[in-house]
C-alpha cells in the first residue's frame, strides 16, 4: 500500500467512524424524543458539530433514517442468526423454534419502540427505505419464512397470520403495559394456539 493509499483508507475509515457515531446519536435522540421529535441542529449538537457538517455524511433527515433503517434491520438479521442457530444446535421440535423465534422478535421489538416503531411501522411521513436499505428487510422477511417453513408452515398466509400476531403483541406491549409483561404473558399462549390451528399434529413435535 502506497503513503497516498493509507492517507485514502484512514480517511475512509474516519469518515465511516463518524457516520456511526452519527447514526448512534440518532437513536438515542428517538428514544429520548421520538422519532420525529428532533432536528438535525440537535444532533450535531450531540456529536459536536455545526449543524451544516453533517450534510458532508448524510444529505438530508431522510438519509439519516434510512441509515437507521438498515443499521435496525442488521441487528434484527444478526440476533435471528444467532436464535436459529442454538435451535439447530439443539435439534428443537417446530413448537420450540417458533416460540424462540416469536420471543426473539417480540423482545426486539419491545426493548427498543423508537427502533420497532421505524421499521415496522408508518411513523415518518414522506421516508421510504432505499433499495439497498429494503433489502435488509427482505432479507429478515425472507430468513423469517424459512423458519416457519422448515417448522412445516408453507402458505404465504402463514407468514401474514404470524406476523399480525407477533407484532400486534409487542404494539399491545409498548403501548398499554410499558416495562411489563401483560402481552409477553400471552406470547407462548398465542404460539401454541396458532400452531395448533395450522400445523398438523404430527409435524408439531417433529421435523417439519
């Protein structure tokens, strides 16, 4: 690597350390005042900079939250990687892996409403993802879908049905029991009843 290359990495890297320490900083001004309930002067106050600096690292409020976007929609695909592979591991029936995944999901969600608020949910009006944003997402849609297939839940209406469920318990969570269990208390319960409903018996305690 040439004196010219290294100046060009290092300064790579510096640039990309910043736009984290922006994107971090993001997040914690939405979980403080919402999603919408700051502005980009606020930030840079909270990163040190004038406000007309962050456009060198993002071109509008839009571009900050689709950074934010993508920076949830990792941590989503990571922590589901990381729940599926202890339930390989442990050769779990499909009751026990969709409840692990239904748990996974649900905690995510309720640990971090300004993040589960973003992705799941039309809070910001005029944001649309970018496309190499969405794909992320499709990516956690389309990993979901393999659990539910391997566990032997094969028609797209599974997927819509499990989805409603999951998440209209973790909204009921945030939104009318914050820091309790009342919604998370029925999470097993609801598992159990749609498996019940969709899976045959024969599959529910063995390999879909």
């Amino acid at each position: 690597m040439t004196e010219t290359d290294g100046r060009l990495s290092s300064r790579g890297d510096r640039h990309l350390a910043a736009r984290r320490e922006i994107v971090e900083a993001a997040w914690r001004l939405a979980r403080e005042r919402g999603l919408a309930g700051w502005a980009l002067r606020d930030l840079a106050s909270a990163v040190g900079m004038r406000a007309p600096s962050l456009y060198v690292y993002f071109d509008s409020k839009n571009a900050l939250y689709d950074a934010m976007f993508a920076d949830g929609y990792a941590a989503l695909l990571e922590l589901a990687g990381r729940t599926d592979a202890v339930m390989v591991e442990r050769g779990a029936a499909p009751v026990e892996v969709l409840r692990a995944a239904a748990a996974m999901f649900f905690e995510f969600c309720v640990d971090d409403p300004a993040r589960m608020q973003l992705l799941f949910l039309r809070t910001i009006p005029g944001f649309e993802p970018s496309e190499s944003a969405y794909a992320l997402a499709q990516q956690a849609f389309e990993q979901m879908a393999r659990v539910m297939t391997t566990a032997g839940l094969r028609a797209p209406e599974h997927v819509d049905l499990w989805t409603a469920l999951v998440t209209g318990l973790a909204t009921q969570q945030i939104s009318n029991d914050p820091g309790g269990d009342r919604w998370r208390r029925l999470l097993d319960p609801a598992v159990d009843m749609f498996v019940a409903a969709h899976l045959p018996p024969a599959a529910q305690d063995g390999p879909g």
